[in-house]
C-alpha cells in the first residue's frame, strides 16, 4: 500500500523547545508568561493576541515557545477565551472602550 506514514513523534520532539499541553511548564516559561499575567490582571480577564498589541515581539517570542495562541493560555493556566465569563468581560471592555471611556 502506497502512501505516507504519520509520525508518531509528537510536535514538542519535532520542533525543539516547543511547549505542548502536558509538558511541565517551567520557571523560565512562568517567567516568560509573566507580563501576560499582568495584562490578564489589569484587563479583568484573559487576553486574546489583540490585546498584547502593544508589544508583537512579545506575541511572537510566546508563540516561537508556545506554537498557538490557545497553548499560551493552557500553560499560564488562564481561562480558556471561549469561557462564558471571559467573553462576557471582553465585550464590557470593548463596549467602555468604543465608548472612549477608561476600561
């Protein structure tokens, strides 16, 4: 039979230095993760890639270690984007926000 085997190596050992879900999170990764904990704190819920704007490289250096936006908040240990409650706050932000007001 023709075709191609999957590896069944999985995507941590084929990029080296890439976090998946499962693997520990270590002191350099809480580190790293530190000024997301900040932004979550001061936002009043878990940020979305578009509200770290103000710094991409940041973005990009979470995403090199982290692969995908959605491993980023696994491994801060942050509420999932898609919870009722996050998505409640995001929109009372973007609502006072449009508003001009100071969110």
């Amino acid at each position: 039979m023709k075709g191609t085997k999957r590896s069944k190596v999985s995507g941590s050992k084929m990029r080296k230095g890439c976090w998946e879900p499962g693997d520990e999170v270590t002191q350099d990764d809480y580190i790293l993760l530190q000024p997301l904990y900040e932004r979550a704190n001061e936002l009043g819920f878990t940020p979305a890639q578009k509200h770290m704007s103000d710094d991409l490289n940041y973005v990009v250096t979470l995403k090199r270690r982290f692969r995908t936006w959605r491993n980023v908040v696994a491994a801060a240990g942050l509420p999932w984007l898609s919870n009722c409650e996050q998505q409640e706050r995001r929109l009372e932000y973007t609502v006072e926000k449009s508003r001009g007001g100071d969110p």
